[in-house]
C-alpha cells in the first residue's frame, strides 16, 4: 500500500523533515507543497545571507532566555535531536561548518545557498515530490485520511505535515481544522526612534549595552546599533522578541531605559566616574574607552555638562546626572521598523494542541506540526532555526515509527 504524505511548507522545517522521513521510511511517498515559487527563499536571505544555522548553546544556562515561546517544548525535542545533532547531521551532508566568538554556527563557505542546495539536493535524490505555487486553502479530516485542497484540487493522504512558517494574522492559520491559536504579534524588529542627537550617531555601536522597557521587567543585553531612525542590533531584537506581545500591546509606544556601561549599576558607574574625578583632564577627553568620542560628547549633552568642563571641578550633582545618564538614558519610542518585514512571528498554533513528544496534534491524529506555526519563537543566534530543525526531525521520527507503515 502506498503511504502518501503531504509536507504543507517548503521551509527550512518542512523540507527537514521531508527529507529525513523519507531516508527512515523510504517506501514513504511525500509531497511537499510550496505556496511560493521558490522553497526556503526565506533560508537563503537568513542570517545576512550566512545563514546562522544553529548555536553551540554553550552561554545559555536556560532555554527561556533563547526561546521566550516554547523553552520546555525545546528541551523536550533536544534529548531527541539537538544542536549537537544539527552540526553532526549538516557536516556528514558536506555542510563545513565554523562556530563564531558569539556562539554562532554558521557554514564556514558564509554561504546561505550552500544550505538551500544541500536540502534541495537530498530531496531529489530521496525522490521527495516538490510542488511550488501550491497554495493550499484547506485541510480536511476525511475517515483516517486528509483531504488536502489547493490550486482548486484536492488530494487525499494518509499524513499531514504542517509547516507553513509564523502567520502575521491568525485568519491566516484558518486552512487547518478548528485548533487554538496564539495570537499573532511581530517579533525581532528594529525600534523607531526621534532623537536627531541619538540618529546623529548612525553607525555607532555599543557594545553590551543593556536594553529595557521603564516600568516593566523587560530587558535585554547585548550590542546596541544606532540607526538612522532609531534602535536594532541585538539588544534591541533581543528585546523585542523577550517584550513582543508587551510592545504589540502599547502599539510599539514605550519609554527604553537604556544602560551604556555594559550594565554596570549605578555605585559601580560612579566609581569609575569619580577615577576621574582626581583627574585636571578635561571631561571631554578621558570616558569610558567602550564609548565613541561623538557618543560621549552627546551624553555629556543630555547630562548639562560642557565637555570643556575638568574632572576635578565637577560638582556632587553634575556627577550624578552623568551617572544616571550613562545608566539609565530613557528616549521613547514612535513604533516599530517595518520596511523589511518581520522574520519571526511570536504566537500561532498553541503549544496544548499537540503532543510534545511526537508533535502530533491531539484533536486530529495523524496531522503534525512543525517549525514557527507553533508558538514557539526564539531570540537572534540561530535558535529559530534550531527550532526548525528539531521540530522536523522530531515529526519525522514520530511518523516513521508509528503505526503509518
């Protein structure tokens, strides 16, 4: 009997576990279907076109600082193929791989592409089908089967596997059988900002900067990229993905607290000051070595302090309006950066609808769930696509060991 499986997504989850299901259960006859005319377009652009294909883990003491959604799902899915297995699995398809001070692994070609072709080329050689400008509008219990619809077709299989990516609107999820979702709100984007000194500064980046929303317990640390229009780099995407329901809920408009001293509190700022203090050098000239020259001079500005001033002749006041500028500046925020779109999507299939062994869902045995349509979203560094690749091989191996075949 043939065992026909449909694969809704030709993503990085998708097309993950396409492969690895068919190379366990071979006999498998799996078609993956592809609403836009390229697979994994949004892979090849991942990561600056690198592609930051996972992290070593080795700076993170405890998933929910990595996955703000998902974490006890994630180390759920890691005993059955974590970022140990990734670097293993991509190394024996002749994927080099190279991992960065930061933790960042990335293929040493830098090369996003070399990712896409070794997917693509493990699914012509298994004979995954691939089928592109699918746009599949629904999905459809029939008996023990599902019946999928798209381009005004409708075939029936055996097994469903759905791994559309995030969804900007929950309507967008309204293919599959009745199931709770998540809200959806935009994760990981870059803050707006009008400060003309602070965008004065495009370019300038701080280096362990701490991020936060005043009045919350949002925050985040990291470099800090000053843009043009406001905020991003790290911290910021960071902060972001930590606060995104928060932020989506005060329509992008908060107050930052900002720490520039690499998160040094306010005793530990003072102190440093005052080993200046001693000094007849002027304020302008001698800061903290992390900070720019043009940074300090427009700290010195919003603390009242003339950069002609000497340390020595500052007063009691002066030094504490400094310290509480160097560690906890505030600008508030006119929105979110959105001229190229949102990469991650916080909310979407919620996590009590499925099995998190198997990844099957519980209402509609033999339908599975992989990637960012579930509710599970991660920071910048490779955990999003971690996410992926242990959610396909997770299903994969729920479905080839199961009762299918």
């Amino acid at each position: 009997m043939v065992r026909k499986i449909a694969v809704v997504g030709a993503g990085a989850a998708g097309c993950f576990c396409a492969v690895n299901l068919k190379r366990m259960q071979p006999q498998a006859d799996i078609t993956v279907l592809e609403r836009g005319i390229r697979p994994m377009a949004k892979l090849g652009i991942t990561g600056g076109g690198r592609c930051n294909l996972t992290n070593s883990f080795r700076d993170i003491a405890d998933l929910r600082t990595a996955y703000p959604r998902g974490a006890q799902l994630m180390k759920r899915l890691f005993r059955q193929f974590g970022p140990e297995e990734t670097c293993q699995w991509w190394e024996r398809e002749g994927v080099a791989l190279t991992t960065q001070e930061d933790q960042c692994v990335f293929p040493r070609s830098q090369d996003a592409m070399q990712v896409v072709n070794t997917l693509l080329h493990a699914m012509q050689q298994t004979g995954v089908r691939l089928i592109t400008s699918a746009k599949v509008s629904a999905i459809r219990p029939r008996g023990e089967d599902y019946d999928v619809v798209y381009n005004e077709r409708t075939d029936s299989f055996g097994r469903v596997v759905v791994a559309t990516g995030g969804s900007p609107r929950a309507a967008g999820l309204g293919f599959l059988p009745q199931m709770q979702v998540v809200q959806p709100v935009p994760s990981l984007f870059a803050l707006n900002i009008d400060d003309r000194p602070l965008q004065a500064l495009t370019g300038t980046v701080v280096p362990e900067a701490v991020v936060g929303i005043a009045g919350t317990k949002f925050k985040a640390q990291g470099d800090l990229l000053i843009c043009h229009f406001g905020l991003s780099g790290p911290a910021t995407l960071r902060l972001t993905s930590y606060a995104a329901r928060h932020l989506a809920e005060h329509d992008y408009q908060v107050t930052l607290c900002i720490n520039w001293m690499q998160g040094r509190n306010e005793e530990e700022t003072r102190a440093t000051l005052q080993g200046y203090a001693d000094s007849r050098k002027l304020v302008g000239n001698i800061y903290p070595q992390h900070l720019t020259a043009r940074h300090w001079q427009t700290l010195l500005t919003r603390a009242g302090i003339a950069a002609s001033r000497r340390w020595d002749a500052l007063t009691t006041k002066e030094m504490n309006r400094l310290t509480a500028t160097l560690t906890s500046d505030t600008y508030p925020t006119q929105g979110r950066r959105t001229e190229k779109g949102e990469f991650v999507t916080c909310g979407g299939i919620a996590l009590s609808e499925i099995d998190a062994n198997t990844l099957e869902c519980k209402n509609f045995p033999g339908l599975y769930l992989a990637g960012e349509v579930l509710d599970v979203d991660a920071i910048t560094g490779g955990f999003n696509l971690q996410a992926a690749w242990s959610t396909g091989y997770a299903v994969a191996k729920s479905i080839a060991e199961g009762t299918f075949f």
